[in-house]
C-alpha cells in the first residue's frame, strides 16, 4: 500500500497538486524558516512606506548590539561628568535606557528624511570638517599623519571614519536648515520683556503645624508599620575589595634617549615633519541624480560651465553659490570649503583645484555628486620642520612611548594571570611583584581610596565580581593607572531588628501624622481664601504673621524658591482682587499666599544692543523647539515600535 502512494506522489497530478502546496509558503516566508528559528533582537524600529512606484515598506532596526554599544557609551561620558557623584544604580531606570533609544531613534528618522528629500554632502564638504577637527591638527594645521594615526589608535580606519562623519553631517542638515530659519519679531521680543521683567506684589504666611496633632504612638502601631515598611529598615550591603594597581608614573624607564636613535625616529617619520601646501577654495555644486541619463547630465554640465563664465567675467563667486549650489552644507557661506590639502578629495576634483592660480576659475568637474566649479581664493605654501626643531618634542614622546609600552605590557601580564586564575589576586600579585592591597568595608554608595571611585563601586557589585566571585577586568582610575578587584568579603543586607529602629518609627509615624494634618489644614484655609476671606484674618486664626513682600521678580533672594515660582504662576488678579494660592516646602511646612499687584517689564527699557542679544537668544530657543517639533512630525509619519524588554 505504501509503494502505490509513493507512486502516486512521485508522478502524476497528485505530484503538481503537493509540490504546488508547498512551494506557496516557501515562497512567502523562504526556506530557512523552516529549517532555523527567527530570533528578534531589535529594540526599535521603524516603518519606511515605500515610494508609490513600489510594493511593500521598508523597515529600519536598532539592533540590541547598537543600543548596548551607545549606553555604555552615554555611561561613560556621564561618569566622567559627574565625577564622585556618578551612581551607576541610576542606568538600571529603564527611563534613561529610553532617552539613550530615543536619541538613536531620532538620528534614524533624520537619516530617513534626508534619503527621501535627496540630501548629499559632497567630499569637500567632508573634507573641510575633517581639517577643522582640532584632534586632527599640529600646530593649528590639518596633518595627515595626525589623523591616520589617532584613527588608528581608535581602531577606526579612515574610509569608516569618513563614512560615519558623512552620515553625521547628512543627518544635521536638515535640522540645521530648519534652525536657520527661526525668527523672532519684535512683537514676540516685547511680549517676552513683559514677561520675562514682570514684577509682583505678594503677602504670605508660614502655617503653624496644627496643635491638636496625636502624639502618641502604640506598639501596635509600631508593629504594623514595621511590617509595610521592612525593606526600608536594612542594613546596607558592604564588601571589602582585594586589588592589585599598576600606575605608569611608578613603572621605572629611561629619562634620556641616545641620539642616533632620536635621529633614525626623525627619518622615519619625516612626512610627519612636512606641513603640505593648504588651499582655500570655494565651490558651486550642481547636483546631479545617481540614475541621471544623458540629458540631465549635460544640462547640469552647461549650467556649471554658465556658472563658470559667469565668475571669470566678475561676477561675485559667493552670490552665485549662494544663489545657485546645490550644496546646503556650504551655500550659505557662499561655498566656502575652507583650507584643504591633498589626498582628502575626488582625485579629478583635487587635480582641478591644484592645476588653478589664486583667483582662477575651473571649468566644471565632474565627481560622484554632480558638477562643480571650483575657485581657488589663496595657497599656503609647504614647508619641513628641521631635527634641531623638533628633537625635543621627538625625545618626550620616545620617553612617554616608552613608558606606554612598560605600563602596556605590565598590564597585558597582569590581564594573563588573572585569566589563568580568575578566583584569586594573589598568584598575580607574586608573580608580577605588586603589592596585593585591601579596601575596608564599603556599601554601594562607595568608600574611601579607590573605593570613592565610581567606575570601581560599579565592578564591584557587579554580577561577574559579587555574585561569582571572579576578579574583575581593568578598571582605568585615570591615565595609564588601572586597578584590578576582587571581592574579599561580602556582607549582605538584611533586616534590622524592630528593637533597633523603634526610636526611628515612632519619629516617622509623628511626622507623618503632623504632614497629613499641615495638608489638611492648608487645604481648608485655601478654600476659604478662595471663598473671599482675607488672609490677615485667617493669619490671625492660627496664629501666624502675615508679610508683605512688594515688587518681587522672578530671581527674587531672600525668599524660598517655590514661593518665588507659584507667586508667579498664579493668574493675574482682577483690579481690587488677588490671586490666592498654597505651596508645600516638604513634610509638614506649607504656606498661603496671595498676589495683590502685577506690573508688567517695559520693553523700552533695553537699549538696542541688549535688545539684539536677546533676539538671538529667542531664536535659538525658538529654533529648538521647531527642531523638536519637526522630529515629532518624523515620528507621527514613520510608525516606530519599542521593544523595552530587550533593553
């Protein structure tokens, strides 16, 4: 029976009807589903509607790898801006983790918004922003060897480095361009003056905690508040660190170089020593479409070869790029690229820039962006730095490269023995000769020593370190210094006895109760403020004193900030009326407050420099908010889902 099956599936219309079956979903889903599962690690992404002429949408993905790579890019920027005050327990809130996502969410949407409206920045513009990299100069001069070989240190390649500067530029065009176009009118500029110089009249008064307050607290009470609130009675988690340091300023090497060496280190590095001829250009760009055909492509060719002939008979070059470039990056600045030098450019571009005079021309050329015209606006001549110039500088690095190498390979030994051995300091310590050292007792908001230092605090209660006792990986407290840790002991949190913290509960149940009854008390006399009853007569009531505080503004001193702020917020009051309001300045302190004048600032005060100042302010606060605004148009057109719980 089985045979007459297989022949009946092996031939015949049966066959058709169940190859024809299976080829269907193979189609759609393709053959490596069925034979591999499909892991999602994206945290975002977003959905690209495709151009009308095509079927389907694409779909953009932030990987768990580029999130990953970002935060802790974020996490070492903000240790190194906080300093002492870094909390590594705050990077845990999956509410920062957002803020990192969606700032990479948001470089996405640019990106996407720049490809679909056709942004391009040409080589020269890229160019010009690698030689104003200060990282990239000597002696405030774009040097190649410079920059080859701090890429290098960076493990970056320069293709890639150009390609990810290149990406960035795209991305902060448009922003930019949306930026340039904010303004603020005088209108605007007034009504802020008014604002901004608004001064007030207030009275106030400190409420007394109520008097009738119940002060006493049972055991039960106790009892029952302990049991809510254990967790909040604990002794802190401590450990004490084991670590082994190697610090560079103690590594002993030679403090003089011979000179033979120092000269052989000059000839190796002679092209470092050669400043190359600079040339400050400007260019117009007309753009030209990757898919252009031959019609396009010459009309964009007679338009820059007019363009050309229209600058050679004196017509202002910085107009007409201004004018006619299709080069947002620098037709504002009338096509200024700036200095350049070669080996960063197009090569035919380069060629044309080298083969014109100062003051010269070019014809079009052509290059991967369309066609430019080129206008070379003055030349810095090359020059060699001798030894004797030199030399100095050469013997520092030697002697500091040196040092680098003894601290590299010490570390390099150190890293060795610890991987051999990841449960213990102490082989490590004897085998390289450095002192094994300890830390006293310290809870996750640090110590003293090394333990003080954040990035050690956060090894150290870490899983890999706490939890499964291995040694940690170097730590950097500093250039050329780094420490390696090891928890030695481990005291874990736990709950305080009731007898321990009694004291401390019944102060907290009073408070709370004298807090609940200021709030209520507050809220009572609001109401009746609100109602119509004056303030002196409520003063009065429980006993406070009414002040009066006259012709206030908004950075008023002497007065707490959050009265300052509601005085403020309060509406303006009706003539012959006030404004009334409350403020709470934490546990049980509250005050009442009323407004009874407003004087709005006179614009004619400011003089027209100040006045100018202020409207750039203005519009650089009004250009980030459209910037914002047109992110969130982004967002509402692109659909972009999250994925939080891969973060």
């Amino acid at each position: 029976m089985l045979q007459k099956l297989r022949e009946k599936t092996t031939s015949g219309w049966l066959a058709f009807v169940i190859v024809g079956l299976l080829i269907i979903p193979f189609a759609f889903f393709g053959v490596n589903n069925y034979f591999s599962a499909q892991v999602a690690t994206w945290v975002a992404k977003i959905e690209v509607p495709a151009p009308w002429w095509q079927l389907g949408k694409d779909t953009r993905e932030i990987s768990q790898d580029e999130f990953r790579s970002r935060f802790e890019q974020y996490r070492q920027r903000m240790r190194q801006t906080l300093g002492d005050a870094y909390d590594p327990r705050q990077f845990d809130d999956i509410t920062v983790k957002r803020q990192v996502l969606d700032a990479l969410i948001e470089e996405q949407l640019l990106l996407i918004a720049a490809e679909r409206n056709g942004v391009v920045v040409p080589d020269a513009v890229v160019a010009r922003e690698i030689m104003n990299i200060p990282a990239f100069q000597v002696d405030g001069r774009f040097d190649q060897t410079q920059y080859r070989l701090l890429l290098q240190s960076q493990g970056m390649t320069i293709s890639g480095f150009e390609r990810q500067l290149r990406e960035d530029l795209v991305r902060q065009l448009l922003p930019n361009q949306i930026a340039r176009s904010a303004f603020v009118s005088d209108a605007d500029l007034d009504a802020f003056i008014r604002l901004r110089d608004q001064r007030r009249d207030i009275d106030y008064l400190a409420l007394p905690v109520p008097r009738d307050v119940d002060e006493t607290v049972t055991d039960e009470q106790v009892q029952a508040w302990y049991a809510e609130r254990t967790d909040r009675y604990r002794s802190p988690e401590r450990v004490t660190l084991e670590y082994v340091e190697i610090d560079a300023s103690n590594i002993a090497v030679p403090t003089t170089i011979d000179e033979q060496t120092l000269r052989d280190r000059y000839q190796e590095q002679r092209a470092r020593f050669v400043e190359p001829e600079q040339r400050l250009a400007s260019h117009i760009l007309i753009q030209v479409p990757a898919n252009a055909d031959a019609a396009t492509e010459q009309r964009a060719r007679d338009r820059a070869a007019d363009l050309a002939r229209q600058a050679r008979e004196g017509a202002d070059f910085a107009d007409l790029a201004r004018t006619h470039s299709d080069d947002i990056g620098s037709r504002n600045d009338g096509g200024d690229l700036g200095w350049i030098e070669q080996g960063l450019l197009d090569a035919d571009f380069e060629r044309a820039l080298y083969a014109l005079e100062v003051g010269g021309v070019s014809e079009p050329v052509r290059s991967s962006d369309g066609w430019h015209v080129i206008l070379l606006r003055d030349v810095r001549e090359g020059e060699v730095r001798e030894f004797a110039e030199v030399r100095d500088a050469l013997e520092r690095e030697l002697l500091e490269s040196e040092r680098e190498r003894a601290f590299s390979e010490l570390g390099g030994r150190l890293l060795d023995q610890t991987y051999r051995d990841p449960t213990s300091l102490a082989p490590a310590a004897e085998a390289l000769g450095l002192e094994l050292k300890r830390t006293g007792p310290f809870g996750r908001d640090g110590g003293t020593g090394i333990a003080a230092n954040p990035a050690v605090i956060e090894a150290a209660f870490s899983r890999d370190v706490l939890e499964e006792r291995n040694t940690s990986g170097p730590i950097e407290l500093g250039p050329n210094r780094i420490v390696v840790i090891r928890v030695a002991e481990h005291e874990p949190s736990e709950p305080l006895p009731l007898a321990q913290v009694r004291d401390r509960i019944e102060d907290e149940i009073r408070a709370e109760r004298r807090a609940e009854a200021a709030r209520e008390q507050a809220e009572a006399l609001l109401a009746r403020a609100r109602a119509g009853e004056a303030l002196d007569v409520l003063a009065a009531e429980v006993g406070a004193e009414l002040r009066q505080v006259r012709d206030i503004d908004r950075v008023t001193g002497g007065l707490d900030r959050a009265i300052v702020d509601e005085a403020f917020r309060l509406p303006r009051p009706a003539e012959g009326e006030v404004s009334v309001g409350s403020v709470a300045l934490g546990g049980d302190s509250y005050v009442l407050l009323a407004v009874s004048g407003v004087r709005d600032g006179d614009p004619t005060a400011l003089d027209a420099t100040f006045r100018g100042a202020l409207k750039q302010q203005l519009a650089r606060a009004q250009s980030a908010i459209e910037v914002q605004a047109y992110i969130d148009a982004l967002r509402r057109q692109f659909p972009v889902s999250v994925a939080e719980e891969r973060l």
